[in-house]
C-alpha cells in the first residue's frame, strides 16, 4: 500500500471501534456496532435470537433489582442511611411529603449522601 500501512502490518488489538471490509468492490470501513447488528440479523446467529434474548434478560434484571431495593429498608434521615451502606450503594430516606413514598440517595465517598431521585408514592 502506498503512503499508508498494509493490513498484515497494523498493530494488533483486542478491541475494535471499526473493521475494514469490502462491499460491492469497494474497501470501505464499517462501525463495530453495525457489523454487529448485521451479524445479529442474518443467519445462525439470527436464527438465535440474540438481541431479544437479552434485552429480556436485562428487563428481568432490573425488574429484580427493582423488587429487591423496593423491600430494603428505609431510613428515618440520611445520616441513618450512611450509617448502615458502605460507598457506593443506594438507599432510601422516608419523606416528610405524602405525595413521595420515599427519597433514593447515594452513599458517596466519605460521609456524603448524594440525592438521586424521589419515589412517588403513587
């Protein structure tokens, strides 16, 4: 290849952003993601069902982690709720307010609780 670095001399990685490939007589470079998507549309790996397989999986996953946060305790104050989380969790504080079953804060580093989100109550 003039000007440029033959593929067989490309340095090596693990990991791709983008592929060379050929497409109707033409090199032209494809997105990682849509050779992906071409994969998972066309022939045994369609025939699979890759794509709904996860996206169910991930729906039953936070549909568990929603029904397991949803039965965790709920502080009286934040201070309650550093107390009893270690960095990095999540935990609920009630609320004064009716209209919310409760406040979702994250137990940052140190002693800090960082507001996140309110529950409504519903």
């Amino acid at each position: 290849m003039a000007n440029g670095v033959t593929t067989t001399n490309a340095d090596p990685s693990a990991l791709v952003d983008e592929l060379l490939g050929n497409r109707e007589g033409s090199t032209v470079r494809v997105l990682f993601e849509a050779f992906v998507n071409q994969l998972l549309a066309s022939g045994a790996l369609a025939d699979l069902d890759i794509g709904n397989r996860l996206t169910s999986a991930e729906t039953r996953v936070t549909t568990l982690e929603g029904i397991t946060f949803a039965e965790a305790e709920t502080y009286a104050d934040t201070a309650a709720g550093l107390a009893a989380t270690s960095e990095g969790d999540f935990f609920k504080v009630q609320n004064a307010d009716t209209a919310i079953l409760y406040d979702v804060y994250l137990h940052d580093a140190g002693s800090v609780a960082t507001f996140q989100k309110s529950a409504p109550s519903e």
